[in-house]
C-alpha cells in the first residue's frame, strides 16, 4: 500500500497509531527499509515516558515522531530533549485539545518541531473538521502546521489554502480500491493553485447524501450488526430508499390510518407502518399511487401488502413481510407519530429508514449523521478488501482471522 502510495506522489509515509499497536516498532524498521529515502512518521501518540518513547521510534527508523499535544509540560520537554540527541523532529498532535491555538503557542516554545491539527476518526463521525481552525493556528506559530482528519483532495485543498504546510491523508487513500489513482488525485490538488470552494451542504442533506451511497450491510456493520428490520423484504427489486419516518400504528383490518398518513408525509419521507397481521393487508396499489405523487421515498409494513402487479408497476420502494389478497376496512383505529415496534425494531417519528434488495435498517435519529459516516468508512474498507481478493487473496488471509481470533 506505501508503495502503490509513492507512486501517487506522496512525500512522507505514516506508521498509524493502530499499526503500531498491532505490530510494534517492527512496521517502523519494515518502512525504513523499504523506503530509505522518504520521511517516516511514527505516530505514537505519546502521552507519558517521552525520552523512551522517543528513542524507541528513533531507532526503528522513524524520522518525526507524535507526541500528544496535551501530555503533560514534562513530558514534551523530556521527549524534545530525546529527539534532539537522536536526531528526529518532534510533531504534537492536537487532538482533543481544548484550546488548539494557546497550546500550539506554548509547544512552540518548548520546542516542538511541528503542529498537528487533527479531527480524530470518532471525532469525524460526528462532523467535526480541521481546516476552520488552520487560519488562526497557522498565524499563531512559526513552526510548520499540519491538518489531519478525514481528509479528500478537495478538503485537504482547502486546508493548503488555509495555510496548512503538511496534510495528513488516512482512509482516503488506504482504504480506496486504487491507491495510486486516490494518492495522485489528492497530490494534485494540493499542488493546484485553482482552489474551487466546496459547497457546503445542511446537516441532514449531507447524511441523506451519504446514506444514499451505501448498503444496508454496510450500515449494520456501522452500527455493529444492529438496525435491521426482521422478516420485512423488497417487494420492488432493484429500488432502494433513504428517508425520515412518518411511523403509523394500526390494527388488523383497519387501513385508515396508513392511507391518512399519506397527507401527513412529506416528499423524502418513509412511511413505516406496524400492521398487527401478517394476513389482511393495510395498503395496496392505490395508496402507493398516491405516495408517488406526493414524493414520498418509500413504504415499510410489519404486514402484507396486496395489488402487487400495480405496486412493481408503479415502482416506489415497498418492503413488507409478503403479499396477500386481501384487505379490511378503514375503521380510522390507531395512531400516527406514535413509537411504533416494527420488524422487531423501535422505530421514532423522524428515525432514518434505509432499505435496498437486502432489507430494511433502521437509523436513531440522533446517530444519523455519525452513523452514515461510519457507513461509509466501513463502504471504503470492503472496497480495499476486495481489491485484495482481486489480486489472489482469500477473506481469511486478507482479515488474517487465525491472528485475531480469541485466545
């Protein structure tokens, strides 16, 4: 993967903090003598024992190594002193930093050779970004700044215009299918001076974006093998939906309340329907007609549906347990924007409802946003897995199961 990397362009090679914890200083030794000429940055995200830390990283090889920005005063000297009588530069990473600007400042002092400015993995899920600060940090020291955090050619762009000397790029490389082609197009855009801003998109546009680009399975893998509707499938193959819940309770028989909250929906919505029957249907053809033409994204019923011909035919996403012929009469029982039990899932008014030809997953509103994100990285890992595949490994060797397997 460096390799392919190098050959993107990329000047400086980082031993990441999980590899390190997974392999030891050997991945370090292992870079240096692959790649003699490059720079090697061991993140070790030291926090106590600086010297020590230091002088093991120094000796495997490393070039620069991480220390945390928020190690104690004592720490950061002891580790300065070490890298100076081992010849490496220091670089502290401000993650989870409470005031980036005034530590930066004082690491400066004490001798620090670079500033990271990172947005964690996890911090990232949540919507944080790095470059907003880069402007103030970067004016705020002499010593060279580097932006880290979910970086892609156009923000790592960015962060360069925002006065960043260095960015730090993971996922976006590692994790893609062709890591020659990802490191080259973010190379590229770093070295661009036609910097094109990005448009910015509203918290709920961004997560419907992302939620639109991966699978069911990726999502219950975001949210660990959680989300999943039970027994409800596609009745409409190859359609796929993303949208919030307008959640309806009613009884065996009784389809007014489902057909009533039509009108309550609005376009992109999921109406999501708990039936009480598994044998007398509370929608049909007419109703999903009536879907169409408000712009509403879909229907998911712990129940049958009936008009199957006419539901496929007019092709709106429709997930249900099965099809039957039968209906029964609209009583007006029940309720909408209720909490609703739902494919032996808890599903709230205004929840995130994802369905494909593998089923239907169920998103906490107040995790959208984080758990799209996570979606995606799990989306770009099975991308890199199957490229490995591709190349003549197996699953097993490429996850290396028998390492990781419980002891």
């Amino acid at each position: 993967m460096a390799k392919e990397a190098v050959e993107g362009g990329i000047d400086w090679i980082e031993a990441g903090t999980p590899l390190i914890k997974s392999e030891g200083m050997n991945a370090i030794r292992q870079l240096r003598k692959s790649f003699p000429n490059h720079t090697i940055l061991a993140d070790m995200k030291i926090a106590d024992t600086g010297a020590f830390e230091v002088e093991m990283a120094a000796k495997a090889g490393a070039d620069i190594v991480m220390i945390l920005g928020n190690a104690d005063d004592s720490t950061v000297l002891d580790a300065v002193r070490s890298a100076h009588k081992y010849g490496v530069k220091l670089m502290a990473d401000l993650i989870i930093v409470e005031d980036p600007v005034s530590r930066a400042i004082e690491l400066e002092l004490m001798g620090v050779d670079y500033i990271n400015m990172h947005t964690g993995i996890d911090q990232q899920m949540t919507g944080k970004d790095p470059t907003p600060i880069l402007e103030k940090m970067t004016t705020a020291v002499s010593i060279p700044v580097a932006a880290a955090g979910g970086l892609d050619a156009a923000s790592a762009a960015m962060a360069v215009k925002a006065g960043a000397r260095i960015v730090i790029v993971g996922g976006n490389i590692t994790q893609s299918d062709n890591v020659t082609g990802s490191a080259k197009k973010i190379r590229e855009a770093v070295d661009s001076k036609d910097i094109p801003e990005i448009a910015h998109r509203t918290l709920e546009e961004e997560t419907r974006q992302l939620l639109s680009e991966v699978s069911t399975p990726n999502i219950t893998d975001a949210m660990h093998r959680k989300g999943a509707m039970k027994d409800i499938h596609t009745m409409v193959a190859g359609k796929r939906m993303v949208g919030k819940a307008v959640t309806v309770q009613t009884f065996e028989g009784d389809w007014a309340k489902t057909v009533e909250a039509i009108e309550v929906a609005g376009e992109g919505d999921v109406i999501v329907i708990y039936n009480g029957s598994r044998h007398i249907s509370p929608w049909g053809g007419l109703a999903t007609l009536s879907c169409l033409n408000k712009g509403i994204a879909g229907v998911v019923i712990d129940g049958p549906v009936r008009d199957i011909e006419e539901i496929r035919t007019i092709g709106l996403p429709v997930f249900a347990i099965s099809n039957v012929p039968n209906a029964g009469d609209p009583k007006g029982f029940g309720e909408i924007g209720a909490s609703i039990h739902c494919g032996s899932q808890n599903v709230n008014p205004g929840d995130y409802i994802v369905g494909d030809d593998n089923g239907v997953v169920v998103i906490p509103k107040e995790r959208a946003y984080e758990i799209a994100r996570r979606s995606k990285e799990v989306e770009k890992n099975e991308k890199r897995i199957y490229e490995e595949i591709k190349r003549g490994s197996t699953l097993s060797e490429v996850l290396k199961l028998k390492k990781w397997e419980k002891m």
